[in-house]
C-alpha cells in the first residue's frame, strides 16, 4: 500500500501547517502520520494523527508544492545590510587587510631564506 503522506511533504490539519516526517500504516487501514509543526502555533511541537479520524472530518489537507506563490519581502526590517569589511580582518590571501601592516608570507611568524 502506497502512501500519499511521504516525508517532507507539507499537510495543514486543524488550521495549522505541518510537515510529515513519518506515514506508518494503522490498523484502521489509514495511516499514523508523525508530524512537525511549522505553524506559529505549533512551532517546535510534534504530534501524531490518525488520517482515518481526519480525513472522515475532511480536515488533512495535502499543500501541493506546483501551487506556491513566492512573493517579495519587501518589510523594511529584513533588507540586506550594506557589507562592511574590517580594515584589521585578515585577506583571502593569509594577510592583512590594514596597508601598514604585512601581507602575505611575510607577516608576522614568516620564516626569511
């Protein structure tokens, strides 16, 4: 019996969202789904539920990833920051950023032939 709850996938049960983590077959002939919770709600919870209890209730439903609508954030909060680059921070190349100070092989530890 093949199970349409795999794991990853993305159910809304009693108005919260949930992601499935496990579909064990039940003794009602449905399935015992081990779920996370990514509503606010239920956030960091874990719960499990029988889908036969909840689809007589018609209350499991199965988002379907083909129908997302990615939108902008456009909150002020969450714009990217400008980067700000530390003169002290060493280079990608082993030395310092700083021009008084050495850079590369010859810094300080630097062995002289």
């Amino acid at each position: 019996m093949q199970t349409r709850y795999a794991p990853g996938a993305r159910v809304v049960i009693r108005d919260c969202e949930w992601i499935v983590r496990r579909a064990d077959a039940s003794d009602d002939g449905g399935y015992v789904l081990t779920v996370d919770g990514l509503s606010e709600l239920v956030s960091g919870k874990s719960a499990r539920f029988l889908t036969r209890l909840e689809e007589a209730e018609d209350a499991i439903q199965l988002l379907d990833p083909a129908h997302t609508r990615f939108e902008q954030d456009l909150t002020p909060a969450l714009k990217k920051p400008p980067v700000h680059r530390d003169p002290a921070a060493p280079d990608h190349l082993g030395g310092s950023a700083h021009p008084s100070r050495p850079q590369g092989r010859h810094g300080p530890g630097a062995v002289s032939a």
